[in-house]
C-alpha cells in the first residue's frame, strides 16, 4: 500500500470515529435533557423488574363516603340533669337520720329525717287552736288555710296535718319524706346537728339513666355532632353493650387539658351499671361523598403533602394535594388529583427515594415532590 493511500484509510477511520463520538455526544446531552425534563416534571420510569421488585401497586381513584371511626375510653357518671338537692325547710335540729350511707336508693315518700323546729311547733298550736274555735268544723276559712299553708311550707304532710286537727296532738318530732325517688350522692347532716332553712341536706340523683362521658382531642371535633351515632362497652359489666347517640358535645375544652368532652345517655333501669365504671364509646360516622385514597398512598412532610401518579405510558409522576379530613386508613383529597386517575398505594416512598436520588445524580436540588 502506498504511502498516499495508507494516509486516505487513517483519515476515513479518524472521521467515522469523529462522527460516532459526536452522535453519541448528541445522544447523551438528548438523554440527559429528556432526564432532566422528567424530573422537572417529577416523572420517574421504571422497568417492569424494577416495579415488582419495588412492590409498586397501584389503584383506581374513587369518591366514596368518608368513614370515621374512633374508640374513646369514658366513665359512667351520675345523670347531673336529674340531680336533686333536698334542702331544711326551717331552722331546727336534727333529731333521728333515716338514711346514713352514700350509694342507698330512695324511693318518693321514703322517711330521711325527724326534725325539732320551734317554728313548727308554735305553728301547729295555733292552727290547733284556730280548728277548736271552729265551730264550722268542716269549712275553712282565711286564717285556718294561711297557718295550714304554712305548715306545708315547713315541711308537714297534708295527712300529717290532717291528723292535728283531729287529735290535737302536737307533734314535737317532725318526719319529712323525700319529695323524689333517687340515690343518695351526698349527705350533709348528722344527728343532733342544727340546720338552718334553705341548707342543703341531702343530694338525690335519678340512677335509672346515666351519663357516659369520653374526652376526645379538638381536631376531632369537626367529625362529631349531636345525634352521631355511638356503641358503648361496659366491660365490668360483663361487656354489656349499648347504643346510644352523642347528645352533647362540650364547645370549650377542659380547664388545664388540650380536651373536649363528648357525652351519651345509656338506659340503667336494670341498675347494672354504677357511676364509676369505664366505658368504651366507639364512634361511627359517614361524612359527604369526596375523593378517598389510602393514607398509604399520601406523603407528608414539610413542604406539604404529595402523591404518586401512574400515567397511561406506565410512568410515575408525583404530585403535590391537598388535603383535608384524615383517618387511621383513608385520608381525603380536596385536590391534586381527579376521579378515575391511578395512584401508587404501595412502594410511594420508594419513588420519592428514587426522585430525589436522581436530582441529586443530575445536580438537581434535593427536595420531596
């Protein structure tokens, strides 16, 4: 081979390998740009190797129904509503106690307490002595009917003064009965004490309903409203199980706790249950139709909250949401994504791993979606 010829096929060989490292020069600036637009625009594609291995899975988003479901524990609790406070109708001492102890049930007409009023003794002579002078023993008039009332007022039973006016026997010793049927919560007098009119001497609630009350954080005040439905468990009550709805919900939050107080109302006309006894309210709600993903799919984190999106190319794009109301396993998206889209629900964290992996590869700035 000639000198001039060797020199022709080196030049030729020179130029291809010139033209094949430019076309492959201009391959990689064209696959770093496409890779950089990716990740402008959050898309990650990944093998069918790579998806399974990830463990990436994927669903069709849904409206449906938002499910709240909560478990709180509570305490039975004495119905305030039908609390009674029976209170001295004169100033006297206390001469005999029917009832000592907290905890006893009393019936309506059920004798508490014999009392020695000086009042009431002074009362009753006068209105004897009226009746005596009487000689329309069976018509009332002005003065017989005011001491009458009075005696009422202090006290005394209509057959009480009935039998006063027949025997004329002064009674000395007082017994007045309870005016309701209820349980003894309280009792603030002893034998031999004097008391004066108006103090409180016995307190008295109604135990055939009691109140259970659960305190529950703020935030989950916006799932609740009177009338929510509640299941409630008494477990030492051998797990009896009742329904009731929430009938209040206290709009302030307890002096010195970040708490709220939800309360229901639960039937004791069997007086199994006792004030004092733990109680288990599962709370059960359904709210407006909305879009439901699985909080497994939702990432959070500073910057907000983002999901992943399948594209009909097989792709992954992230996507930043918003959100509003959350549960244990489904969270609600008010937007970001639309109906019938595919989301990641397993392996999202993955992708997000890999996204700012490859920012950080190409120079990108490492930052979630």
């Amino acid at each position: 081979m000639t000198k001039s010829n060797y020199n022709k096929v080196l030049i030729s060989i020179l130029l291809f390998n010139l033209i094949i490292l430019m076309s492959c020069q201009k391959h990689l600036e064209k696959d770093k740009s496409e890779n950089k637009i990716q990740l402008k625009d959050n898309t990650i594609r990944l093998s069918e190797a790579q998806i399974q291995l990830a463990n990436i899975k994927v669903m069709q988003v849904n409206e449906g129904v938002y499910k709240y479901n909560r478990s709180y524990s509570g305490v039975l609790k004495v119905n305030e509503e039908s609390a009674v406070n029976i209170s001295s109708r004169a100033t006297g001492r206390i001469l005999k106690l029917y009832l000592k102890n907290v905890g006893e049930t009393v019936n309506k007409g059920d004798s508490l307490y014999q009392v020695f009023c000086e009042e009431l003794v002074a009362a009753e002579r006068q209105y004897f002595t009226i009746q005596s002078n009487n000689w329309n023993y069976n018509g009332k008039y002005e003065p017989s009917l005011a001491l009458e009332n009075k005696l009422l007022l202090l006290g005394m039973l209509p057959k009480q003064i009935e039998k006063l006016r027949k025997e004329g026997k002064i009674i000395f010793a007082v017994t007045i009965f309870s005016p309701v049927k209820g349980v003894i919560r309280s009792i603030n007098i002893l034998e031999g004490q004097y008391v004066n009119a108006g103090q409180t001497l016995f307190e008295l609630a109604d135990d055939s309903k009691l109140w259970v009350e659960a305190q529950v954080n703020p935030d989950e005040l916006n799932f609740l409203k009177v009338g929510t439905p509640s299941i409630i468990t008494i477990p030492d009550a051998g797990n009896l199980i009742y329904k009731s709805p929430v009938g209040f919900i206290n709009p302030s939050l307890e002096q010195g706790k970040n708490v709220s107080v939800i309360r229901a109302v639960i039937d004791n006309s069997n007086k199994k249950l006792h004030p004092g006894m733990l109680a288990m309210m599962q709370i059960q709600s359904g709210l407006n139709r909305c879009v439901m993903v699985p909080a497994s799919s939702v990432i959070t984190d500073k910057n907000g909250s983002s999901i992943w999106i399948q594209n009909e190319n097989g792709s992954f794009t992230g996507r930043k949401i918003t959100i509003g109301k959350q549960s244990e396993d489904a969270v609600e998206v008010l937007s970001g994504i639309r109906s019938f889209e595919f989301i990641v629900t397993s392996g999202a964290y993955l992708l997000n791993s890999e996204l700012i992996l490859r920012k950080g590869i190409v120079g990108e700035e490492k930052s979630a979606i």
